[in-house]
C-alpha cells in the first residue's frame, strides 16, 4: 500500500501518525467545521486542478468565525497547503479534498467557550461519481432543515450533517437515491448536501440564502453559468413542495454531487424523468471549465503539477 499524507497542525505528515484524542470536543460533540474541495484530473494534459479552492478556504474561514473557532492560516496558506498535499500523495485522478477544524480541547463541556485548542487537518483521497448515477430518484423528507435559530446551517458546521444523515437514512430506506429539505415553514430547501434547481416556463428558479440553505460554490457557477452562458433568467425565490412537482427540470449542485438530474420526485416524473435540457448544457460547462479547458473561467482551476 502506497503512504498516505495528510495536513495535521501546520505540517505535512503521514496519515498513520496522526491520532485523535478521545475525548476532545469535536469528537464529542460534534465541535467543528470541514469543506469538500474537489481536484480534478485532465488526462490530456496530464494536469490536476484544484476547483475553487479560493472560494471553499474563504467560506472554511467564515464557518470558523461564526463557530468561534481560531485558525492561525489565511485562505491562500491554506490553498497552498492542499496544493502541496496533493502533490506529496502524487495523486493523478481526481480527488476529493476534506480540511477540517475541530475543538481539540477534552473539557468535559460541550461550550465553545475558553481553552482555545483548535486542530486543523486537511486529507484528501481519489474520487469519482458521488452517486453513479445519471438521474436520480429523491424523495422529501419527514426531517425539516436546521435553520438558522438553531445551528448555522450557511456553515458546514460538522454537528448539522447529523441533520443530513437523518434525512438521507429515511429516505435510503425507503428505497430513494438522495432526500430533498423542506425548511421549517414548508418551502424546498436543498439535499443532505447540495442545493436544488428547478427550471420553470424557460427560467432558473433556486430557494434565496434566506431559506436556510448553505451557499453552494457550484450554486453560484450554475447561475453563472445559466445567466452568461445560456442566457436564462435566475431567479432566486421561494419554492414550493407542488412547484417542484411542476417542474419542466430539477437538478442538484454540489462540490461532491457536481451537476446531476432529478427524474423523480415523490414517484412523479420530472419531465420525460431523464437528464433535461438545461441540466444537460450546464452539466457539459461545468465539466469542460473543471477540467481547465475554457479560458473564461479558467482563474477557477489551480494547477497542482
Ligand atoms: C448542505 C449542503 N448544501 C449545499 C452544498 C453544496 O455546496 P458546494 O457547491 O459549495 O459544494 C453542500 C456541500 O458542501 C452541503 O453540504
């Protein structure tokens, strides 16, 4: 088996030297914040690119202040770290990239209050399809979203993916491929761990921050993408559980999800229940500028090699 490198405290260092104590507080209660990053690997130009990192770095820093946690490195230090991870575990497929910042203190209290200890680790392994599969069947689930009363859900706060595992639990075992939110006062949501579009009479139509979704760096490319390239209209605004039924198209955005369809929901087709036409176009951008292979957004991909 070929060594594994991971990021622990400011160096770079095999992974099975790396120990977590049992009774710290981010094993405990859940006390921290992580990304998902992908790198993606060009195979004609022999190249990976690290996709957005920037962006994931920025929004891993405000996850941190708003969960009054303390890291003593910068966006671009810690750009510059994965980069070099990367390269130390001479990965030539993509990746998946996961940092994480957890309270490392074993106070027996779950507050993040006082004794400053916080821990910062980044590992990363080869990743491909999130679900393999082209089109997905997803159900609403009984769980509502965490709102923002309650545990910062604009966060990736490590305690709120309990959340998300709930909901994909139930509707995994009734036989679904992902779960769709509702928030607390009945409008869609997002999934356990990407946000949701909806394509109505020719427009993009995605739930506002303000409906407690976390504001996905993909989210922001597919409007991008929608506005500047297709030429749509992007609306954000509310969603309700029968306009979703309604819809012409639903897809999911996310880093791990990347771009992929709805073909059913609560068993009523979406449109024909196969990939639709506006998913399709976006889908091919998004893979064509990840790739490094469009100028216009090539800034997005950082060369690892
Ligand atoms: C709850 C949730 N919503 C949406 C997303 C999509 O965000 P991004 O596109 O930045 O990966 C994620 C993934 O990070 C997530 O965990």
């Amino acid at each position: 088996m070929t060594t594994s490198y991971v990021f622990y405290q400011g160096e770079i260092v095999e992974e099975s030297t790396v120990s977590i104590d049992i009774r710290c507080k981010g094993f405990n209660y859940g006390l921290g914040c992580f990304e998902g990053i992908r790198a993606y690997w060009d195979e004609e130009k022999k190249q990976l690119y690290g996709f957005r990192m920037m962006e994931h770095y920025e929004r891993l820093l405000e996850s941190c202040k708003a969960l009054y946690m303390d890291i003593p490195y910068t966006a671009k230090e810690l750009c510059d770290f994965t980069v070099e991870l990367l390269k130390k575990n001479e990965f030539k497929t993509t990746t998946y990239i996961r940092p994480v910042v957890y309270k490392g203190s074993t106070q027996l209290t779950p507050s993040l209050y006082g004794d400053s200890d916080d821990r910062v680790l980044i590992y990363c392994q080869p990743f491909g399809s999130y679900t393999g599969k082209e089109v997905l069947s997803v159900a609403v689930s009984s769980w509502r979203r965490i709102s923002d009363t309650m545990l910062p859900p604009r966060t990736k706060a490590t305690a709120g993916y309990l959340n998300s595992g709930l909901a994909s639990l139930e509707v995994l075992q009734n036989g679904f491929d992902e779960a769709i939110f509702l928030t607390e006062t009945g409008n869609v949501c997002e999934g356990p761990g990407e946000n949701i579009f909806i394509v109505k009479k020719g427009k993009l139509i995605t739930p506002p921050a303000s409906d407690h979704i976390l504001e996905g760096i993909t989210r922001d490319l597919v409007m991008t993408l929608a506005k500047n390239e297709l030429g749509m209209e992007v609306v954000e605004k509310s969603i309700s559980r029968t306009e979703l039924y309604n819809s012409q198209e639903v897809f999911f955005s996310g880093t791990a999800m990347e771009v992929t369809a709805v073909g059913e929901v609560d068993r009523r087709k979406v449109g024909n229940g196969e990939v639709g036409e506006v998913c399709k176009k976006l889908k091919d951008l998004f893979f064509d500028i990840t790739k490094g292979n469009n100028p216009k957004y090539a800034h997005m991909c950082t060369p690892v090699y």
